[in-house]
C-alpha cells in the first residue's frame, strides 16, 4: 500500500489544478495570454508532472517513465516558448501536456483498482486454501486419536468431514470436526479416569500381600504408596477441572483420593498397635478394609454455610464478564465438581453437588476456586446464585455499565 501513498497526493495536486484552470481557461479565450497566466499554468504542471513522476517511479513502470520524459521534454519547449514571449503556443502545449497528466493519473488509479481486486481475489483463494490445509491436518490428528483411542464409530463422521474441505464445504467441516473432538476427548478423560481407579484399587488390593510378609515394613511402604498415588489423584482432579471435564469424573477421582487418605489413616492405627505390641499378626484383606471403611465413614450430601462462599464479579475492559467463585472448606474430606452455569432471563446460578466424608480426614482449610465466563451481557442488572442440592446459599447483584 505504500506503492500507492504518493497517488492520494497527485489527486489532491490535480484537483487543485483543475480549479486553478477555471481562471486560466478564461484567459485563453484571449488572443494573448497575459504572462501571468502562463507561468501559473506552467507551476501547475511542473507540481504535477513532479508528483506524478515520482508514482510511477515507485511503481517502477518503465514504460510510464519514458513517456512521462517525452512530456519532460515537451514541458521544456514549452518554458522556452514563453520564455520568447510566444505566450499563445506556450498555453496551448501546456494544456495539452495538463490534459495528458490527468489521463495518466486517471489511467494509475484504474491500474490501482484492478491491482487491489487481484491481489483480494488471491488472498481469498490463498486463505481458503490455507483453512482447508488446517482442516486437514486437524482431521489426521483426530483420527490418528480415534485409532489411538478405539473409537470406530467416529471415523464416519471424520470422512464427512474430509469431504466437506474437499468440496469447500468449510464451515460444515468446523461443525464435524468439532462434533468428533469434543468426543475424542470425553473419551480421553474416561479412558484417564478408569486407568486412574484402576490405579487407586490397585494399591488397596496389594496391601494385604505386603503387610502379611512384614508388618512394620509392609504398613510403611503401603502408606507412602498411598501418599504418592493420592498426588497423582489430585494433580488429575485438577487437570479435569482445568480442560471442563464433567463434575462427576473430577468428583469420582477426588473420592478415590479421600478413600486411599482414609485407608492411610487406618494403617497408621495399625501401625500405632504394631509398635506397642497390641497385634501380633496383621492380615488386610480387602473385604475386612471395606468394612473398616464403612465403620469408619460415609459420604452424605453437604450445604455449604453462607460464610464458606465467596463471590467475585470480575469485568474485563472488553465487556465480557466473568464470576469466580470460591469454596472455603474445614477439612480435605470433601468432593464436588464445578457444573455449568445456568440462566434465566437475568439471573446466573450454579447448582453444586457438595459431598462430605464423615469419617477421618485431613485437618487442613481447603479453598477451592472456579472462574466462569458469562460472556458479553447487555446493560442491565444480573445477580449470580451459588447452590448447593437446590438450596440457595450466597447470591450476588451486579450491573452492566451500558457503552
């Protein structure tokens, strides 16, 4: 666009040329030009023909800056008729050479036009090409997951949408693809979700070998097993939050990491009667751990109070506008996942499913945030409820600013 600049300027100089002609064409109708008129002309054809030269310089026209130097010569004669005082001839060739001017910068910004609708004709053709390039390469990895992940019934869908970037059809692709991507990765999160149970299962069913060969040894390597397998239980609850798995594959993987702290903290029982010589044999079974389990607690449905909820309206400069919200709990025997937001008309709510374990559990203050994004509202007055098992418990009321 840059080529292009010096044009604007030769247009204005054109028409400040056109009007300084209005009084000049008058004086033609003289016999003898005055020489005042004459040397008017010739300064607006020397700006113009200065301008001009140098557009087409930028464009690198050659053909152009040939015949702008046969106008160069000309517009010399032309000094030099006035110049013997033939002021006659001097304004004829110099508004023939005006006239000429204003054909060729009528003739660059025709040039101009049909450049620009080119090049906007190949980027159009160059950016499909490049969505449709994106496309594909976002089809293969979909289905290289598909494959990875056993799911067939996704591939017809995948070739629809294959077939769709062939024949152009772009945005039914999107939708497809979409479609397939949200299903590969709810399969993920399942997929992660069993393995990570299976995982959890796996340490209670091998405590039972482990603590019959070595009591004290065997209680000491099981809770440090359990330790680290928790970690890893709640780095994947957390990630679960983080790609918006469902509430019940976040709270599922929080349970299992409250029921192996509550296994931990039956075997440090044990362990406390090993050392004083209350036991002389230890057998875990995992029947008798169920049990120990049950006598030890239960999950029951939890009202948070008003005071272990905050909420925090936060609005961006851009006018979208988000809600964090923030559970303040007494202990780490807690479970629940963060649901999405529902409406009506306006007024936002959450309805979260809160489970406490009445047996033991880690003594530590748990705070557990979520921000939600409600987008961009229109000028009004909006409230935002947290729930919990349909009860309402703390509320909010904000205002959209209108502009």
């Amino acid at each position: 666009m840059k080529v292009f600049a010096p044009l604007l300027i030769v247009m204005l100089a054109a028409s400040a040329c056109l009007t300084l002609l209005q009084p000049l064409t008058a004086s033609a109708q003289y016999p003898e030009p005055k020489a005042k008129a004459v040397l008017a002309l010739e300064r607006a054809v020397d700006d113009l023909y200065g301008r001009l030269k140098e557009a087409v310089a930028r464009l690198n026209d050659t053909q152009g800056m040939r015949r702008l130097e046969e106008l160069g010569a000309s517009i010399q004669h032309a000094k030099a008729l006035a110049s013997e005082g033939r002021y006659s001839e001097a304004w004829q060739l110099k508004t023939q050479i005006l006239a000429e001017l204003g054909a060729r910068l009528k003739s660059l910004y025709a040039e101009r036009a049909e450049l620009r609708a080119r090049l906007e004709e190949r980027m159009a053709d160059l950016s499909e090409r490049v969505q449709a390039e994106r496309e594909r390469a976002l089809i293969e990895v979909a289905m290289k997951a598909v494959e990875g992940g056993n799911l067939t019934q996704l591939s017809h869908s995948l070739a629809q949408a294959k077939a769709c970037v062939e024949g152009g059809r772009h945005e039914e692709a999107r939708e497809l693809l979409a479609r397939c991507m949200r299903e590969v990765k709810v399969a993920a999160v399942n997929n992660t979700l069993r393995r990570a149970l299976r995982a959890a299962e796996g340490v209670l069913t091998s405590l039972s070998a482990a603590i019959t060969v070595d009591p004290a040894r065997g209680i000491d390597n099981a809770i440090a097993k359990i330790t680290s397998t928790v970690g890893r239980l709640g780095e994947l609850a957390e990630h679960l939050e983080e790609v918006g798995a469902s509430p019940n594959a976040t709270a599922a993987v929080r349970a299992a990491a409250l029921r192996l702290e509550a296994v931990a903290l039956h075997l440090e029982d044990v362990r406390a009667r090993v050392a004083a010589g209350a036991l002389e044999k230890v057998v875990i079974t995992p029947a008798e751990l169920e049990k120990t389990l049950e006598e030890r607690g239960e999950w029951t449905p939890y009202v948070p109070a008003p005071r272990e909820v905050s909420i925090d309206v936060i609005s961006s400069a851009r006018g979208v506008t988000r809600v964090k919200v923030t559970l303040t709990l007494p202990s780490a025997g807690f479970v629940f996942g963060w649901p999405p937001p529902s409406r009506e008309g306006n007024e936002f709510y959450i309805d979260v499913r809160v489970m406490r374990w009445t047996g033991p559990s880690a003594q530590v203050i748990t705070h557990r945030s979520h921000v939600y994004t409600l987008g961009r509202l229109e000028p009004g007055t909006y409230t935002f409820t947290f729930k919990a098992w349909g009860q309402p418990v703390a509320s909010t009321t904000f205002t959209v600013p209108a502009g």
